[in-house]
C-alpha cells in the first residue's frame, strides 16, 4: 500500500516561546486575558508603591520610607482600629460559625418541622446588605433611640437601656448573623451529600446518636467548616458599613473606617491609606490563600453523587426547639430588621418610639421622587446610577467571567494557569482595599470621578464569583461539544455564540443575577471611589445617615431591600435551589 | 505513489509539553477507503486524528487532502477546521443537548446558509441513512447511547465532507449494541463511499470494518497493512502480540532460505532448536528475532511427529468441542496450543509439540 513506514527520522525541537498565530480565538482571548491581567495586577502593584510613599508635614511632597507602616503599628489611633479590626473579625467568625453550623445541620440532617419553608429564609442575609443590617440594629437597639430599649421601658419598667450595639459587640452581632448563610452555603451542601452508610457504620459499632454526630459527622464537614470560616473572616475585615454605623461614631474605628477617612475628607493621605490597605490585603489574600491551597482540597469526597439521601435524625420533642432557634434566626436577621426599618421610614422624626398618628410616606417621596426638585440629589442619583452599574457591571462582568472560563478550560499552556490565578487574587482583596488601588492608580486619570471608574472597581473585584458559576458548568461540559460545531463548519465565535454559550445559559443567568444583587448593595468600593454626581443606591443611604436623618435612611434602606428581594425570588426561579451550595 | 492517495499524511509530529505524542508519522489512504488507527491508550492515535482535523495544530509535517495542502508548517498553512471539510464522530458523541435531533443534523446545513428546502431534504436522507427518521424531532438527552451516535454520525456526514473521522465512536456502548454498530457503520461508511479514518484499541474492531489498519504505539507507526495481513504477518514483537494470541519468544536467526523463508533457533533450559519459518522484511541471519506462532497453527500428540522435536509437559487442557485448548510448559516456556488432535490430553502428560512451517513467522524484536 501507498504508505511509507520507514518515514526518516526527523529532528523538531518541542516548540517554545509564542507562535505569531492570528485566529479569532487567539485574539479575542489574549485581549480579554491581557485586559483582565492589567485590571487586577495594576491596582495592587500602585497600592504597594503607594504605600512606600510618605507624605511630608506640609502635605505637598512625598519621599520613599516606611513611616506609613510604622503609623499603623505604632500611631496610637490606627493601631487602635487593628486591634478593633481583629477583634471584629475574630468574634464574628465565631458567631457565624456556630449559628451557620448549626442551623446547617438542623435543615440538612434532622426532621426540624417546616426546613424546607425556612431554607430560603436563612439565606435572605446573604442577599441583603449589612450596612442596612446595622442601620437597622441601630434603631433597633442602640442605648438612646433603640425601639427594643424602649419597648422594654414602656412594657417592663426598664429604665437603662437593656442593649447597646453602638460598639464592638454590636458590629459582631449584625456581621455575625448577616454572614453565618456563608458558612451555611458551605456546610449544608457537604452535609447533604454526605454518604449515609459512614454515619451508620458508626451507629452500628454503638456509637450513639449525639457520639455519631460528633466523632464522625462534625469531622467529615471540618474543611467545609474552616472554608465558611475564613470567608468569614476575610469578609469581615473588610466589612466598612457595619462599623462605620454603630461603632465609629461612638470611638471604636476599624482599619475599614480609617481607610475611608484617609480616602476621602480632609485629612486625605491616600498614601497612609495605602498602607493600611496592604495590611488588611496581605492577611485576607494569605488567609484565602489558605482556604485554596490547603483545605479546600482537604474536603473529603463523600460526595458519590446522586441516590443518597442521607439519614435524618429524629429530635422527637426537641425538634420544636431546633424550629425556635431557626425562627429567632430569622426574626433577628430578617423580619425585625426589615420591620423596624419599615416603621422608622414612616416618621418624620424617629424618636425610638413609634407614633402611630404621625406615619407618612413623606421621606419615600424625598428619597424616590427623582423628578421632584425637593428630592434629595445623593439619593435619587444612587438609585438610577447603582441601576445603571449593577446592569451595566453584572454584563460585562459575565462577557469577561464567559472568556476566561473558556481560557482555562478551553485552552491550555501558561495563559490559562496565569488567568486562574488571576480570577483567585481579587477574592483576596476586601473590596475597600482593592478600591484604594484603583483610586491610586486612576485619580489622574479622565475616569476618576465618573461611572467608569466604579464599574472598572465592580468588575475587577466581582468577576471571579461569575467566572465561578461558569467555570463549574463548564467543566461538566465536553469540549467535543465545541470540537464537534467547528468540525460542522462554524467559526470559533459562531461556536461561542450557537453551541458555548446557550449551554452555559442557567449558568449566565444565575451569576448575572447574583453580580447584580451584589452591586445594587455595594458599599465598600463605592465609598472610596465615588464623588459628586455618582453616588450609588448605598453610597446614598449612608449620605443620608450621615447627613440627614435616621426615617429617610431607613426609607431608602427599605427601597433597596426591596429591589434585593424581587432579585432574590428571580434568581432562585432562575438557578434552582441548590444553586449556591457549595 | 503516494499521488494516488486522496488523504497524505507525512512525517506528522506533536508535541505536549516535551513528549512526542506523535513521533513523526507518514500515511495515506486512496479515496473511498476504510482506515483504522489501531493502538494501545496513549499511543497518539487521537492526537493524529485532532491534527488532521485541525483542532489540534502539529508542529512539523503536512497533511494534504486531495490536491489540497490543509496543513503544512514548512509552508506555515494550517486551515482551521471549520474550514477543512471534514466530518468527525466523537468518542462521547457530543450532540447537543440544547437542540433536537433534526435541528443538530442541520447545523451543518445552516452554518453553509443553505435554502431551508435543501436542508430539509438532506437531513431527511442523512437521519433516512442511519435509521433515526423516526427519532427525528427527539431531544437529544431522550436519545439511548446507540440513537446518539446514529445521529452524530448523521450530523457528520450531512453535510458530504470529504473525509469522515471517526475517534472511538463505539467504546461508550455495551458489547452487543458495539458488535451490532460495528456492521451497521462500516454498512454506511461503504453506502455513501466516504473516505473515513477511524481510531481504535480494539483490535477486534479494526479487523471486521477495516480495509487498511495502522498499528501505532508510542506514536510511531508499528505495521500498515490490510486486516487479513496484519493478522497473518505480523513484523514484529508488539504487532504480534496486540493483535490477536500468540506464541512469542525471544530466538535467532540461522538460515536464510531465500524467498523470505528461513530457520530460527529458539532454546530453553538449555534445549536448542531450530524451527522452519517464514522470515520478516529486514531479517537476516544472526539477527536476534522472535518466533512467534498464533496457537491454531500449533498441534500437540503424545505421539513425536517429524520435523524438530520440541517435547513438553501438559499443564492445562480444556475440551472446547472442534478443539482441544492446552498449555504445555516446555522449559520455562508455555505453548498456547489448540490442538485438532483426538485424542483427550490429560494434564501431567508428556506431549510433542509441532509448529506448522508455513504460519511459523520470524519477527522483529
Ligand atoms: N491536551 C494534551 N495535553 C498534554 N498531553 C496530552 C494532551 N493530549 C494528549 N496528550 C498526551 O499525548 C499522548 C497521546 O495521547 P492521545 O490522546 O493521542 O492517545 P490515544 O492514542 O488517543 O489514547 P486513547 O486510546 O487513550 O484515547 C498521551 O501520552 C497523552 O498523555
Ligand atoms: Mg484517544
């Protein structure tokens, strides 16, 4: 036959180094790659040269040193607000662990009466903001306006006040139940795919019940546990609304609060605020860092897929107990807040007290009437520019999330392994943090003080929670899939649009919606980057916080809230129910 | 030669980071034929498949397809695979779920912006083809295993490539639904007379729908030959060995006997005998080879027939009906035999060993 096995030896070196090689595919996503490469790296290498620049006494020239490190170890304020800041993160790690597992394992493993009609309700936090949360908290129980310190004078005879949030246990108790469903995502996926016969080969050796749960069930869950924990952790050190409502005020600063001060405001020293920025960065990026490289690895796979459908455990009467600590969950964390802020919104003055004669929509139409010349500017711009950012930003985030999934898992070499490092880094950096980089490096820039900037923020900082929905969709999907369109005949980008993308679709539409719900509520980006004309939906609330009254926060508060929730019950429709268990 | 070939592979290489997935390989196929690349998990046989349909780019050799150069580094072309032409069935069938039956078979049609009357038509006689009319507006995650790869191979060919790939397209079905595809394929493949290359480590496979099979291991090319041919004359050690059951040990060529017989020698426990054979392209005398006879053309007796004497112990014997399955340990060396002889050999029993001269083949190491 016509073939030559005796084919000489040919001698090719393996290739090295780039190929010029122009096809669609490359450009696009070389681009992309490229755009997503100087987005993240950018920033945080300006905050680092930042931070090494000292601001003289007249506030006009800088020279390289480290007294910007040496004022937030040793000035006496900032290392004050470390301190605070490590405290907060600390307790309200250990709050939201040990209500997010345990309220995990009530809905997942026993037969707590009505689970299935509370799930969704333990999740409402994740959604909402808690700068309302704390705002809320605020009417609720700081010593003087409190609605619960006053309803216990007026009903019990109390006269000193009974709770006090405006301090540091007030900022872990609102972090605390805001953030416990991330570490509830965490745990109940681990513990409704937990294999059945571990915990039954152990019941049968006679290991009781309560011995089970705790030598075989609790371990098994351990890394699913510590990551909840230290998102936990990481969140809250970068948390700015919460402190910066009920603590800051009354001379419990955090590391958050004092970046905000040297951001923005008269003593503006972006330098200092650079170096407090590095400092909260290098401990959340090492603690993430953590969390990728040595537990998440760690999870045991008990996960062998469908059929199993673990054991619920039988709490007879104490079952009604598991259902009362579930509601007060959600009493504190959903219902009282959102009511009380409900009721706040309807006086003109709120006094703590609440006036049934005097209840009015008044500062709805103050704060929602754009077309009104009474209106107040920060808020109705907020409304309509946080709109325009969270639909603008959640598509170009998911067009950017789309390509670089498709990078790491479509192409392979030192693009991909750089774009999945890429899309860990700004997960690592607290929101407040990674802002203080891009206003650095963008101030003299013509997109400093325009929309542009915060949507770059946005995108940069959020992209990564889209790239992960996609990412896990599409590995599950074959690229014969796309091997087989271009074999048709189609295009790489006929491909992408006819065969990729309408098989990621649930997924597009569940990280759409989720990067949605998370910049109509963003606070800490905001904060630094915005300016006269562009404020944001919370940008505007805490205007109003800070410069106008508790009832026409608590009205816009209430509008955002309720514009989160419609999100809420879209995106469950959309993405099912499981959809962010992880 | 190598003009009249519709499809020319030559001195194909690839490489994954350092390793030559393909070692620079050479082939081709006249038009209209059948061509199975046969080897074990590894060997680079997908990896030449992606290179000729263009997903994967090799970095040296051509490939030309009729009088077309698809690919040629020397020349840096390298056309995209949209562009080539070429139809290609994959191991997991890869239909698409967000579509039915007919509107995947007519992608193709539509990515070509035909008139949707032609389309209809074509995919009507594609899914006519493969037997899945009835299927026709089915969405793809209703299809059984067997109805997918109809339908892949419906999508492929609709759109009358010039080639048709086909990589491990039955290793996803069970045994029966796979030997029932296996006629059923090559059924097609001969109906519509497309030149198809098929990749496979099922030797079974390659032999019942192959005109011409490659044998490849560590991507390079180990034997080209028809299914009859590779069976019977194997060249080497490995051939010999992946393609069906053979007696094989190591021994050394002492005569030649000119028209491509000759004489090797073979020893054990100090036991040297020389056996009649028919030499490999390339054998010499000295040369070190291997003996390597199927176990139909070996016979046992308790009675010594003529020829060389090669006397050994039963060790296994199973009653198969038309034959008489046995090992029998000759040094430290067992025969696989399957003797016509009628009389029942026990095991423990002293028996003669007789290798039939014409299908005794010398191979290379
Ligand atoms: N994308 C890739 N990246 C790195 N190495 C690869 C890649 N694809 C294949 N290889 C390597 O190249 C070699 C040949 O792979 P190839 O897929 O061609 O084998 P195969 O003959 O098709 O095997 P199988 O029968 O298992 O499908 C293997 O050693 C494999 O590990
Ligand atoms: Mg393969």
């Amino acid at each position: 036959m016509a073939t030559d096995t005796a084919a000489p030896q040919i001698d090719v070196a393996p290739p090295r180094g780039w190929r010029t090689w122009f096809t669609q595919e490359n450009i696009i996503t070389t681009i992309v790659g490229l755009i997503v490469a100087v987005a993240v790296i950018v920033p945080l290498i300006a905050l680092v040269i930042n931070s090494f620049l000292v601001l003289d006494d007249l506030g006009f020239d800088t020279e390289w040193g480290l007294q910007n490190y040496r004022e937030v170890f040793q000035g006496r304020v900032i290392r004050k607000a470390l301190i605070n800041t490590a405290i907060i993160s600390t307790g309200c790690t250990i709050l939201a662990t040990l209500l997010g597992v345990s309220l995990a394992w009530i809905n997942a493993r026993t037969n707590c009466p009505f689970r299935e009609k509370l799930e969704p309700f333990n999740l409402i936090p994740f959604f909402l903001s808690p700068f309302v949360g704390a705002i809320a908290w605020h009417n609720l129980a700081s010593p003087k306006v409190g609605l619960l310190n006053n309803m216990a004078k007026s009903i019990f005879g109390i006269s000193f006040p009974l709770f006090n949030v405006n301090n540091l246990w007030g900022v872990i108790w609102v972090t605390g139940i805001f953030f416990a469903p991330l570490v509830y995502l965490f745990v109940v996926g681990s513990l409704r795919r937990m294999d059945p016969s571990l915990e039954d080969s152990a019941r049968t050796t006679g290991a009781g019940l309560f011995r089970t749960t705790m030598t075989i069930t609790l371990p098994l869950v351990t890394p699913a546990i510590l990551s909840g924990a230290i998102i936990v952790f990481v969140t809250t050190a970068g948390e700015f609304g919460v402190p910066f409502k009920l603590s800051a005020p009354f001379g419990w600063e955090t590391l958050t609060t004092q970046i905000f001060t040297k951001a923005v405001g008269d003593d503006a020293n972006h330098y200092l605020g650079a170096a407090m920025s590095m400092v909260v960065g290098v401990v959340t990026a090492f603690f993430i860092w953590v969390q990728h490289r040595i537990i998440a690895p760690r999870s045991y796979t008990t996960v062998t897929g469908k059929g199993f459908r673990p054991n619920l455990i039988d709490l007879g009467g104490w079952k009604w107990l598991a259902f009362t600590y579930n509601m007060l969950y959600v009493c504190v964390a959903v219902f009282l807040p959102i009511i009380c802020l409900f009721f706040v919104s309807l006086h003109k003055i709120w006094s703590g007290r609440i006036i049934w004669s005097e209840l009015t929509f008044w500062n709805y139409q103050k704060v929602l009437f754009f077309w009104w010349p009474e209106s107040i500017q920060a808020a109705t711009n907020g409304i309509i520019n946080s709109f325009i950012l969270a639909f603008g930003g959640a598509s170009i985030a998911m067009v950017v999330a789309i390509i670089v999934s498709y990078m790491i898992h479509r192409t392979k070499g030192f693009g991909a392994r750089l774009l999945d490092f890429l899309s860990v880094i700004p997960i690592g950096f607290p929101g407040i943090v990674l802002a203080m980089g891009v206003l650095v490096t963008y101030i003299r820039t013509p997109i400093y003080a325009t929309l542009w900037i915060l949507l770059l923020g946005y995108i940069t900082r959020f992209f990564p929670y889209g790239q992960r929905n996609i990412s896990s969709i599409m590995m599950a999907v074959s690229e014969e899939l796309d091997q087989s369109s271009r074999m048709a005949g189609a295009s790489w980008l006929t491909t992408l649009r006819r065969i990729t993308i309408p098989l990621l679709k649930p997924g597009i539409f569940a990280g759409w919606i989720l990067l949605f719900v998370i910049f109509l509520r963003e606070l800490s980006i905001s904060i630094i980057l915005y300016s006269a004309g562009t404020e944001t939906l919370s940008v505007g609330v805490y205007y109003l916080s800070n410069f106008e009254n508790e009832p026409m926060t608590s009205a816009l508060s209430i509008a955002q809230t309720v514009a989160l929730l419609i999100c809420i019950v879209i995106f469950r429709k959309v993405a099912g129910k499981e959809a962010l268990t992880a | 030669m190598s003009d009249n070939n519709y499809l020319q592979v030559n001195h194909l290489v690839k490489y994954f980071g350092d390793d030559r997935a393909v070692d620079g390989i050479s082939f081709g196929i006249p038009e209209g034929k059948f061509l199975t690349l046969l080897g074990p998990s590894g060997c680079g046989k997908t990896t030449t498949l992606m290179c000729i349909a263009g997903l994967h780019k090799p970095d040296a050799g051509e490939i030309r397809i009729g009088s077309d150069p698809v690919t040629s580094i020397e020349k840096r072309i390298n056309t995209a695979p949209e562009k080539r032409n070429i139809g290609m069935v994959f191991q997991s069938y890869a239909i698409w779920p967000h579509m039915d039956v007919t509107q995947n078979v007519a992608y193709p049609l539509e990515i070509r912006n035909m008139a949707q009357s032609e389309i209809d038509d074509r995919v009507a006689e594609a899914l006519k083809i493969v037997g899945l009319t009835d299927m026709a507006d089915k969405n793809a995650t209703q299809l059984s295993g067997g109805q997918q790869q109809r339908a892949a191979l419906a999508r492929a060919m609709v759109f009358r490539p010039r080639l048709l790939l086909f990589d491990e397209p039955l290793s996803n079905l069970d045994l029966k639904l796979r030997e029932q595809m296996r006629v059923e394929l090559k059924r097609i493949q001969h109906e519509i007379g497309i030149t198809s290359i098929y990749v496979t480590h099922d030797q079974a496979e390659a032999l019942v729908m192959s005109d011409e099979i490659i044998v490849m291991s560590k991507g390079h090319i180990e034997q080209t030959g028809g299914p009859h041919n590779i069976y019977a004359r194997p060249v080497n050690q490995f051939v010999s060995n992946f393609i069906g059951v053979a007696n094989l040990t190591e021994g050394r060529i002492v005569g030649n006997g000119g028209g491509g017989t000759g004489t090797i020698e073979i020893s054990q426990g100090g036991e040297n005998v020389q056996l009649p054979c028919l030499l490999a392209d390339g054998l010499s005398e000295g040369d070190e080879a291997y003996l390597s006879v199927r176990p139909e053309n070996v016979d046992a007796s308790r009675e010594p027939m003529d020829g060389p004497r090669i006397e050994g112990e039963v060790i296994q014997s199973v009653f198969l009906g038309n034959c008489l399955d046995c090992r029998v340990k000759w040094g430290e060396f067992e025969w696989k035999v399957l003797a016509h002889s009628r009389e029942r050999l026990r095991v423990g029993e002293k028996v003669y060993v007789r290798l039939d001269p014409d299908h005794t083949l010398a191979v290379k190491p």
